[in-house]
C-alpha cells in the first residue's frame, strides 16, 4: 500500500511539472495556417505578431522564418511598405538550401511585390516566375495560382496583354477547378484591371464588382478596399469622374481597418487625378501637390506630375508645367520597362501642349506628330492582342488622336490668318499648308483603318492551320452561353488532342508536325457542319462548338471525325499512322459555365488517354 501511495504521489508530481512546459507548447502560435485571420483582421495580426517579437527570437530558424513571413503579409496588407520590406530582406537572409520551398515561394512573391512597387517590372516577373517554380516543385496549388496572377498583372502593367490574358486564363480555370472562392475574387480583381487597360471599362466594372461581392462576403477588408480603389480608377478612365470621386471617397471610409496613414497617399491620388481630368484644375493641383508630399508609389508620381502639368498649362503657368513635365520624364527614365508605354508617349504629347500653349507651333506640331506616329506604332504592335478584347477602343481612340490634331491645327490656322490678314501672299500660303496636313492626316487614317480592318481577320485565325484561335472560340462560346437564347442548353463541344505528338515531332521533324497539323484540319472541316465553330486552342490541341447540339448528336460527329483521322495516310513518305483522343461534354442544368464545361470536357479527354489513346470519351 505504501510502495503505491509513493508511486502515485511520483506520478502526479510529475503531471504537475509537465503543466507549464505544455502550456508553453499549446501557446505557440500556428504560423502555417494563419492566411484567413490575417485577411480576416490584418490590423489586429500585426499587433499580436508585433507582440510576439521578443519570443521570436528565441523560435528555432524555421519558426523564426514563418514568424517573420507573416509579420510582412500583415505588414503589406496594412500598407508598412517600409517596413514590409525590410522583413522580406532579413527573412531572405536567412533562407537556406534547405529552407522548406512554401516559404521560399512566398517570399519570392513577396519579392516580386517589392519589385513591382519599385517599377522594376523584368526583375518583378522573374521574382513571380520563380516562386511559381518552387510552388509547382512543392504541389502549392492555391500559392501557384495566386503567383500566375501577381505575374499576369505585373506584364500587364507593361503592356504585354497577350501573355497576360492567357496566364490569367489558365490562372481562372485552375482556381475555378479548386473551388477557391478567395482566388477566384482575386482573379476577377486582376481580370479588371487588365481590361481597364485595355479600355474595355464596361468588362471591367463587371470584374471588379465580382471581385467586390467575394470579398464582402468573406469579410476581408483589405482586399474590400482595393476592389472599391479598382472600380473607381475604371471610371475615372471611363471619364465618369462622379462615380469615381464616390468611390475614391468609400475607399478612404474602407481603409479604415489600419491607422497608416501612407494610405491618404492612394485616396489622394486617385481624387486629385480625377479632378484633373473633369477640369477643376484649381482643386486638383491642391490635391496632387499634397498626394506628392506623401511618399507613394513612383509611376504613379509620374501621372500626378503630367496631370498637373496639363492643369499649369489649363491656368497658365507655363513655367511650373514644364518642372512638372520634366519631373514625370525623369521618373520613365529611371523606370525603362515603361519606356514607349502609352503612359510614356503621353509626357510627348503634353509636351506638345505646352509648346502650342507658348506660341511655339512648330515645335507643338512636331511633338504632337511624333507622338501621333509613335502611339499608332503601339496600337499596331498589339491590335492583335486587343482587337477581339476591346472591339472598337482603337477606332475610338484613333478618332480621339485625330480630333485632337484637327483641333491644334485650327488653332494654328486662326492664330496665322490674325498674323496674316494683310498679306494675302502668305494668307493663302497658309490654307494650303493646313490644306496639305488635313490631307495627310486624313492618308494615314483611312490607311490605318484599313490596315486594321485586314488585321482584324487575322486576329481571329490561327496562321498555321486556318482555323478560328483561342481567343475566338472563348470569346464565341462566352456569347453563346450568356446571350440569353433559348437554345444555349442545347450546346456540346469536342476537345481533341493529337495522341504522342512530340514522337512526331521528334522523330520527323516540326515542319512534318505543322503538315499532320494541317491535315486534322482540313479533315475536320470536311466533318463538322457548316454552324459548328473548328479552332486550334495551342499546340496539337483542337476545339470545337457544335451549338444546338446534344450530347448524342456530338459523340456520332465525333465517331465520323475519328472514324476519317484512322483512315487518312498524313506522315508522308512513311507508315506511321496518327490518331487523336477526343472529351466531349455539353451544357446541361448541372453545367450553366463555359468553364466548367471545358474542365469536363478536358477531364473527358484524358480519361481518353489514360484508357488508351485513339478513342473518344464523353464526360
């Protein structure tokens, strides 16, 4: 009985010791899961990472490291760029060889954030590019995704709209296949500020306000504030400069949840930017001079310079404009990824403004021509890029340009005939000299609009095998299945994917590869029905729309397709045959999205491979 008590006295003794060293373990915080109350309350993380700083030091390496990646998530979300900064470099100090790749990826994108804030847009995307290797090594589904859309915002920012769209794209249908509504919203954020500027406003707006819903049902008030700060800067662009004044101010109200007041930066910006371009320069120079004050983000300082200097050259103090004018010019030349940006070519043309606003009409006429030139090189270098994305943007800004040159040049006109009413010598010298501009211009635009008017075709074709492109056929199947037509449920498509392609390619050869691709073309053009919509979507991957079409209907289509690929001889000179596996899928109650239907469609077409290859599958 005694030996008992002792050992029952040892053992309680024991559990009472082992008390304090378990409440120190239960008290350390989980870093790893910390992304839904950080979004959720970032002012109130901050202070309680901030508080743990002094037991942080004392955390092993790789607590130490998710402590520190934290303390800069919260510190980017609350705007402590300085300090977020600062964070990201010692964290990047002590990463190893064998710091785990989630953190590594992490703080690449983190990397790639400060570098895109710096205008250091080619060292921004190799930051993102390279976070999105290691998330891809570690299988980080939802940080990959969130990477491709940081990386297809930044490349939009220096006009490389192709690549990001379909980054963006291939961003969307992954995040919609995981079922993250938070990067879903993130995604549709980033999709409205690509179409911003694009100068698609009305697409934009839709994205934005998408954006907006997820967050506010999330209840994540940062992200809430820069989907607000987003739509308001879309029509400020839009020119409906109430509507972004309202949302500039609900932005100010949103950001509430942080006492930083670096954020009056971004309110200010937006406002005074806003007030430059309705014309109340007045105001608008008060708020831009106050927005420069505070310390802000560096291209965005350029456009507060060029829209005052158009406000000092509005009230006449040339002299102030053109320090201003100099201040935005010296800022793109630190910045030489936005060097021929639209942003760029803009201080030209304001430039030309003030040398018309001094007298100067040569000089304001040659300006304004080279920037003419130079911006319609622009819409040239990416018309295929934009053309199916903004409709008519570029003739509306073509019609823009041109109105503005008709402008300066009646201006010239009225100023030479005042100079010029005695000496009627020179008076009609004059008239035939505008006479000659109107011409040219008028030369240049019809060549223009024609010129476009080709490119235009071009864009929506695929040169290699003829058939409609990528952008096309999603751009149809959008319309198709949001038109509102009776028939839209009635819709399948066919997916299909050449089977061992690179063999091909490998074994004969790519010009042989082009020609294999060719002829599945012209076979499927001799298959499907003259409404059906034939396109290749990338590589050896082929798409068609069958509207009005069931499932059953489509699989008998696709039966014939295959049926004419197996008897048809296309590596020539040589016995190899090719064949293709086909998915098919089709609008149904269960199926209202063109997304998930390409998903299904796609999930149909590698359950053909896996079962083969050279055969079909319905989903």
């Amino acid at each position: 009985m005694k030996k008992t008590l002792q050992s029952y006295y040892a053992t309680l003794i024991i559990l009472l010791l082992s008390l304090p060293l378990t409440a120190m373990a239960d008290s350390r915080v989980n870093f790893i899961d910390m992304d839904h109350d950080i979004y959720l309350e970032p002012w109130l993380s901050y202070q309680k990472i901030i508080g743990l700083q002094a037991e942080a030091e004392s955390y092993d390496e790789l607590d130490y490291l998710w402590w520190l990646l934290r303390k800069a998530q919260t510190e980017n979300l609350i705007y402590f760029y300085d300090d977020f900064n600062r964070s990201v470099k010692l964290a990047n100090s002590l990463v190893t060889a064998n710091t785990p790749l989630k953190i590594q990826a992490r703080l690449n994108l983190f990397q790639g954030l400060i570098y895109r804030r710096n205008g250091d847009y080619s060292l921004s995307q190799e930051a993102f590019i390279k976070a999105l290797i290691q998330a891809k090594e570690a299988k980080l589904s939802r940080l990959y995704v969130y990477g491709k859309q940081e990386l297809a915002y930044t490349k939009t920012l220096t006009e490389i709209f192709e690549t990001s769209l379909a980054d963006i794209q291939e961003a969307y249908v992954e995040a919609f296949a995981l079922k993250d509504q938070f990067l879903i919203a993130s995604i549709n954020e980033t999709y409205g500020a690509i179409y911003g500027y694009l100068n698609d406003y009305e697409k934009s707006i839709e994205y934005y306000q998408r954006a907006l819903e997820a967050y506010q049902h999330l209840n994540y008030p940062a992200h809430v504030a820069e989907a607000v700060y987003g739509l308001a800067s879309t029509y400020r662009y839009w020119k409906k400069y109430d509507l972004a004044i309202e949302y500039f101010e609900k932005y100010q109200q949103q950001t509430g949840y942080t006492p930083n007041s670096n954020l009056s930066f971004f309110s200010a910006y937006g406002i005074g930017m806003t007030l430059a371009e309705k014309g109340d320069c007045i105001d608008a120079i008060a708020i831009i001079d106050k927005a420069l004050a505070l310390k802000g983000v560096v291209d965005y300082n350029a456009e507060l310079y060029k829209r005052k200097a158009s406000c000092l050259i509005e009230l006449g103090d040339l002299e102030k404009a053109e320090e201003a004018i100099d201040s935005a010019a010296n800022i793109f030349v630190n910045i030489p990824e936005l060097i021929g940006t639209t942003w760029h070519l803009e201080v030209m043309k304001i430039s030309s403004e003030l040398a018309y606003a001094r007298g100067q009409h040569d000089i304001g006429y040659s300006l304004l021509k080279q920037y003419h030139l130079e911006f319609t090189d622009l819409l040239l270098k990416n018309s295929s890029d934009r053309l199916l994305k903004v409709r008519a943007s570029m003739e509306v800004e073509r019609q823009k340009v041109a109105q503005a040159l008709a402008e300066k040049r009646l201006q010239v006109e009225i100023l030479e005939l005042e100079k010029r009413e005695n000496n009627s010598t020179q008076h009609i010298y004059v008239n035939l000299f505008i006479a000659c501009i109107v011409l040219i211009v008028l030369i240049v635009i019809i060549a223009q609009y024609r010129t476009n008017k080709k490119m235009h075709v071009l864009t929506i074709k695929d040169s290699l095998s003829g058939l409609f492109n990528r952008r096309y056929i999603f751009d149809y199947l959008h319309k198709a299945v949001s038109g509102g037509s009776p028939e839209k449920m009635q819709l399948s498509i066919v997916l299909i994917d050449i089977d061992d392609f690179k063999k091909i390619n490998d074994k004969y050869g790519h010009p042989v590869g082009d020609d294999v691709i060719r002829c599945i073309a012209e076979l499927g053009l001799k298959v499907f029905r003259q409404d059906d919509i034939f396109s290749r979507i990338g590589g050896e991957e082929f798409l068609c729309v069958l509207p009005r079409t069931n499932i059953v209907a489509a699989e008998k289509i696709a039966e014939r397709f295959l049926t004419l690929i197996n008897q048809s001889k296309m590596v020539k000179g040589h016995q190899d045959t090719v064949t293709v596996s086909i998915g098919i899928a089709s609008l149904s109650p269960k199926c209202r999205d063109i997304n998930q239907l390409y998903i299904n469609a796609d999930q149909a077409l590698y359950q053909a491979k896996h079962l083969g290859k050279n055969q079909i599958n319905v989903f």
